[in-house]
C-alpha cells in the first residue's frame, strides 16, 4: 500500500483544532476496527459449531494477510475529510 500524505489545510476545513480531528478521526477507527473483529468472531463461529451449537473442533487459525484491508485509519480519515462522520463538541467545561 501506498503512503498518502494528509494536507493540515484540508483537516482544518473541517474543524479549527487538529486535536478534534485526530480525536474524531481515532474514536471512527476504533468503531470501525470493533465491528471486523466482531464479525470475524461471528463468522468464525458459524463455521466450526455443529448442530448442536457445540464447539465440534478446536479453532485453528491460518495466517492472516493484513495488506487486503484497508487500515481502519486510513477509512477514518477518509470518512472524516469526505464528510461522513457527525459528531458534537461536550458543553462540559472544567473550571479549575
């Protein structure tokens, strides 16, 4: 995969912080990144259960090639500068 460099302006054309932008853009990874995990569970366990729904063999696992995906960053910053991504500021401040 190729590396793709990021302008600042066009992350500042979204929001005037770069912490709210990586903040934002970190939180979608991680939603991103739970839900192939989760079905990669779902879909593991589909397979080796018999009809019972008991464990009919122990689960080995093949080596993964992780270069087929896409890395949950990249679709995260995708989606934030694409404009997919709805999100608030809190209203909570902290006076100290």
């Amino acid at each position: 995969m190729a590396i793709e460099a990021i302008s600042f302006k066009k992350l500042l054309k979204k929001t005037d912080d770069i912490y709210e932008a990586v903040l934002v853009s970190s939180k979608r990874a991680k939603q991103i990144l739970q839900d192939r995990v989760v079905k990669q569970m779902i879909d593991e366990n589909e397979e080796i259960l018999d009809d019972n729904g008991i464990f009919a063999e122990p689960v080995v696992r093949e080596n993964i090639d992780y270069d087929k995906e896409e890395k949950v960053t990249s679709i995260a910053l995708d989606e934030f500068l694409d404009g997919k991504i709805d999100w608030k500021k809190s209203d909570e401040s902290i006076d100290k």
